[in-house]
C-alpha cells in the first residue's frame, strides 16, 4: 500500500535541502582535513575584528529582510573557533534569532505591503512567494524555514499577504532545530567524512 503522495515542489525543496546538507558535509569536510590552520585563522580574526555580536546582527538582517549571505557561514564560523565549546547555547539562540528575524519580515511586509519599498525589494521574488504561501500557507514558512526555500521570502510575502500572525510563528520557530541540525553536520563533518570511508 503507497502512502501518502507527496507534493513535486516539497519533494524536490526536501531533496535539495539534503543535497546541500550532503554537500556542505563534504566541502567542510575537505576544509577541515585540508585548511585547518588557514581555517583557525580566518575564524580568529572574524571574532577578533567583526565579534560574534555584529555576525548575529548580520543574520537578523539576513533573515529579516534578504541577503545572499547564507546564515550557514555564520554557524561554519562558531564551529571551527572556540565558541564550539558553547554551541549548546549559541546556536540554538542563533536559531531564535533567525525566527524572530523571520517574524520582523512578516510584520515588515504586512506593514509595506503596498509602498513602493516592498515593490522594488520584492518584485522579482513576489510571485513566486505569493504561489508557495497560497498554496501551502503556513507550512510555506516551514518549508523556507527548513529548506532552500528563502525564509525572508516566505515571512515577507505571507505579510504582504496579510497571513494570520500565529500561523508564522510556530514555523518560523523550525529555525531552531534546523540551525541544530546544520551546525552539527558542519562541527563533526570532518569525523562525520573519516567515519564513512
């Protein structure tokens, strides 16, 4: 008996966030056997000269509105220095961080919905945001939460589209364990990677 049929454009978000969870396992991986006191470097001048409180701004900004800067670079730069040793509370903060970020764009986007501002920042990606909210709705913001989909992109549109609050927070709060999920890959890819092969 086949279970339940899944959606194309989920199946194919599901496949590409593993694919990129698999590839940047690799690519850390080889990073790490083959960069590591370049790594250790990079790592100690990033917190010396920008400080892990101006990285965490970034990824409110990241997340809050667009950016191309991943908030993955941010959790590759915790696990390779010394703030590894806090993971625990860092990233899971990170995580909430990337949430409440998420829902300032939600609440931006209700707010600028129909100003030129929201136009000209979010022209090129509206349609397609306004196709994944209307067609999934709140699980839209899970799957930009836990997948390749932008999460800004979800949290605005859904805005800009007048969702109701509560069914953008509880999945903008998947940021979390996705920050878990992502952070642990790249912290133990190098064990991860010896392990297999």
């Amino acid at each position: 008996m086949n279970g339940p049929a899944v959606d194309p454009f989920v199946r194919r978000k599901i496949l590409g966030a593993l694919l990129s969870l698999v590839t940047m396992l690799g690519m850390v991986a080889v990073a790490s056997i083959y960069f590591r006191e370049e790594l250790q470097a990079f790592t100690q001048w990033t917190f010396a000269e920008i400080g892990l409180g101006a990285l965490a701004v970034l990824l409110f900004i990241s997340d809050a509105v667009f950016s191309p800067i991943p908030p993955d670079a941010i959790l590759f730069l915790v696990a390779k220095s010394h703030y590894h040793e806090h993971w625990v509370v860092i990233v899971p903060a990170l995580g909430a961080l990337s949430s409440v970020a998420g829902c300032v764009g939600y609440f931006a986007g209700r707010r600028l919905a129909h100003t030129r501002l929201s136009q000209v920042l979010f022209s090129r990606f509206k349609r397609k945001g306004t196709a994944i909210i209307h067609r999934y709705g709140a699980w839209g913001i899970a799957l930009g939460a836990l997948t390749p989909v932008p999460f800004s992109l979800t949290c605005w549109t859904a805005g800009m589209l007048e969702m109701p609050a509560r069914r953008v927070v509880w999945p903008s709060l998947l940021r979390i364990p996705r920050f878990i999920v992502y952070y642990l890959a790249m912290a133990y890819a190098e064990d991860i990677v010896r392990g297999v092969f």
